[in-house]
C-alpha cells in the first residue's frame, strides 16, 4: 500500500520537461529569430590622443631631477655638509620614484614596439620615432593613416576638438584632455622648478661666498618637493598610457578616452548629419563604450606620437525585417512522411511584407548579435513582395499548404530517399496557384510504392 501511495505522489509531481504537439500541416516550421536590420554605409568616429606634451613632460622632469641632484653636490662640497642630510634624504625619496617611472616608461614602449632614440644614460628620455605606423588592432589601410595624421594636425592647429567631415562621414575627435587632466597643472609645476633652479644657480654663482643658506635651502627643499609631485603624478599618467595600450591591443576603448557623456554627445551629434533613411543602431541615451565596441569595427594605431582610435559604426536603414528559420517538418502523404528541404535556410521579411530577404547559414555568418537584434551587411538588394515570392515565404504570408507535389524518380538508400532532380511544387494562394522548381529531400518512415 506504501509503495502505490508513493507511487501516485510521484506521478503527480510536475515534469521536468513540456511536451508540445505541433499541430502545423505545411510541412514547414518558421522559427521567429527576432528583428534584423541591413547596413550598406558606416560613419567613423576617429578618436585621437597626442602623447608629444606628455613626452615632453617626462623630460623636462628627468633633466630638472638631475640638475637638482648636481646642484645638491656641488653645495653639498662648497659647504661642508651643510645641504648634506637635505639632499641624502631627497636622494633616497626620489630614486625609487624615478625608477618606478622609467621602468613603466619603458614597459609603455615596449607595448607599442617603440624604444627611446637617445640612451636613458644620457637622460634625453623619451624622444618618441614618428612618423612609423604601429598597427595596435585591427587593420588600417597606409593613406587612411596618413590622411589621419594630417587632419589631427589641421585640428590641432585650430584649436578646436572636433572637425566634422560630413561627406566623408567622418569625425575626428581629440580626446588629449581626457586622458591627461592634470597635464596643465603639471606644466605650470615644471616651469616653477626651471624658475626656482634658473634663479637658485644663478645666485650660487653670484654669491657663493655670501650665500644666504636659510634661502638656499628653502629653495632646494621647494624644488624637491615639486619634483616628488611630478613623479607621482607622472607614474600614474604612464599607468594610463600602458593602460589605454593594453585595451586597445584587445580591441577595447579604456574609459580614460573618452566618457560615455561625451560620447551619446558626438554620436548625438553624428545622427543629425547621417544620411537620410539611414540611422544609427543604438539608442543614443543608453549607449555604452563596451557596446559600441562590440557592434563597430575598431582599428587602432600609433603614429607620429599619436594614439589613434577608428571606430567604424554601421548605419542602418529604415526597412525593419523579421528573421525566420525555415525548418521542414515530416508531413504524412499515402503514409508515407516526408518533408522538403527549403531553398533557402533564412528569410527574413518586414512588418507589412513589403519586402523580403533569403539568406543561407553563410550568410547569417556574416551578421552580428546588436541589442536590438540580428545586424546584417546588405549583400544583396531587398526584394519586393510584388514579385513572385519563395513558396517559403507564401507559407509564411498565406499559411497554405505546399502540396500537389507531382511523381519524380527516387534513389532509396538507408530509408532516405532523395531526389536527384528539380521537381514542382505547387503553392497554393487565393484565386491563383504559384509553381516553382525546388530541390528537395524526402524522409520516409516505411518504404511502399512513390
């Protein structure tokens, strides 16, 4: 009695799994794979930072970094020991600084294959080779880099931020105060230390008999502690840089570029100028820089101390399609069952059924998963729905049954049986019937006369 008990409790439990009965008859299952959208034009967003000003601060910190350390010696001698446990301590505080800047220094060039064209010895660090394309990722045609460079050069004489190159469909973008914010801060502090050694040399010279030693080292100690500012603020400017390279070698725009406030700004800015029929596949108050990577074609180079960002966004056009996949299903027929292989894997056919589309697995290689659905290069032109249509399509249009399929020789091996020619098909709509030539392939359960 127990067991039988247990028994219905059990049966009674809900299944892991649903059974579902397909009740359709056509011989033909459509799959609803979601919207799809075509794009035949694109617009390219070029982003660039220029790392010429921040080179320039490097140096210009390593040549006041051992200037001050000589002038230290040289007081440090001329005094006895006056300035001795001064520049002993700035000396052990600022080695490792500079280490630590010049080791991630040269990690930086590294990543871009770049080396410094004079020895670190000789402390002219950091005279970057222009001019040499460094193909970060992706791929970019020589003129277009070239090109590139020019116009960066023509905006950076302007003094603007953006140049828009409308029937191009181009916009070029820099993006130098985003990555260096404190790079005007930096360039004041590095030209109050070439005042303060300019004036502290000057004066030793003068006086160094009569040197005024409370000022002196006031002025030493001010300079010292300039110098470990920079430092610091340099070591987190080339963390960036290594940063910014590193995601730009796997395809990723670091957020350091660009902020994703800035960038619904321009993309905002692009859907105004985009051409007509044509719109940009994102909604542009949500857009995120991950996104638009993922849906853009990237290329990054460096070139003429230049980092360069060209994103290439796909536009859309107007007609809104929906993707199907057809997937034949066993229709019974004189007890036979049977199902017909489609001519074409994918169809994809708007709203109003305006417009149509077939596409093979191939092809839907090709597209691309967007948040909005399947997006598709228009390989082909859309096809109107005036003309004579797929029987797949009628079937979606009608819900008919293909049927009438007329006698064919077969070749039977291994219960499949497959037609090695082209047959007819009738599809049947209202007031007319519509026959075309498929090839098809046909499964049969048990074998009797065809």
């Amino acid at each position: 009695m127990m067991t039988i008990v247990m028994l219905q409790v059990a049966l009674a439990q809900p299944k892991p799994y649903q059974t579902s009965k397909l009740s359709q008859e056509n011989g033909m299952y459509f799959d609803n794979q979601g919207p799809l959208r075509l794009t035949n034009s694109d617009w390219k967003l070029i982003i660039y930072v220029k790392l010429d000003n921040f080179n320039r601060r490097t140096k210009g910190t390593m040549y006041f970094y051992d200037k001050t350390i000589k002038l230290c010696d040289d007081l440090t001698i001329v005094y006895e020991g006056m300035f001795k446990t001064l520049c002993e301590n700035f000396k052990i505080a600022s080695i490792s600084l500079e280490q630590e800047v010049t080791r991630k220094r040269v990690y930086m060039l590294q990543s871009i294959d770049e080396t410094d064209t004079i020895t670190r010895v000789r402390r002219d660090l950091v005279n970057l080779v222009g001019r040499i394309q460094k193909t970060l990722f992706g791929t970019l045609d020589d003129t277009d880099a070239e090109t590139y460079d020019k116009q960066i050069e023509e905006l950076q004489t302007s003094r603007n931020n953006l140049l828009k190159i409308v029937e191009k469909q181009t916009s070029i973008l820099k993006a130098t105060e985003n990555t260096f914010k404190e790079a005007t801060q930096m360039e004041g502090q590095i030209n109050k230390l070439s005042t303060l050694y300019n004036r502290m040399t000057t004066t030793v010279n003068q006086t160094i008999i009569n040197l005024d030693i409370v000022e002196a080292k006031s002025n030493i100690n001010e300079q010292i502690n300039i110098l470990n500012l920079i430092f610091q603020q340099l070591s987190y400017e080339t963390d960036t840089i290594c940063e910014v390279i590193i995601a730009a070698q796997g395809g990723i725009i670091h957020s350091s570029i660009i902020s994703a406030m800035e960038l619904r700004k321009q993309l905002k800015d692009i859907s105004m100028n985009v051409p007509k029929g044509q719109s940009l596949p994102f909604d542009l108050n949500q857009i995120s820089l991950y996104e638009l990577s993922k849906m853009s074609k990237l290329n990054i180079i460096y070139i003429n101390e230049t980092l360069i960002f060209e994103i290439i966004i796909p536009l859309i056009n107007s007609v809104d399609l929906t993707l199907f996949h057809v997937i034949p299903l066993p229709v019974v027929k004189n007890d036979h069952y049977m199902h017909i292989m489609p001519e074409y894997g994918y169809i994809a056919i708007s709203k109003t059924h305006e417009y149509y589309l077939t596409l093979s697995f191939s092809q839907l290689l090709m597209c691309r998963q967007i948040n909005m659905g399947t997006l598709c290069p228009e390989t082909q032109p859309l096809r109107l729905g005036a003309s004579e249509l797929p029987c797949q399509l009628l079937l979606i249009s009608c819900s008919k049954l293909c049927s009438n399929i007329k006698h064919v020789p077969f070749l039977l091996l291994n219960n499949i049986i497959i037609n090695n020619q082209s047959m007819l098909v009738s599809c049947l709509v209202p007031d007319k019937t519509i026959t075309r030539k498929i090839q098809i392939t046909v499964i049969i359960q048990r074998v009797k006369d065809v």
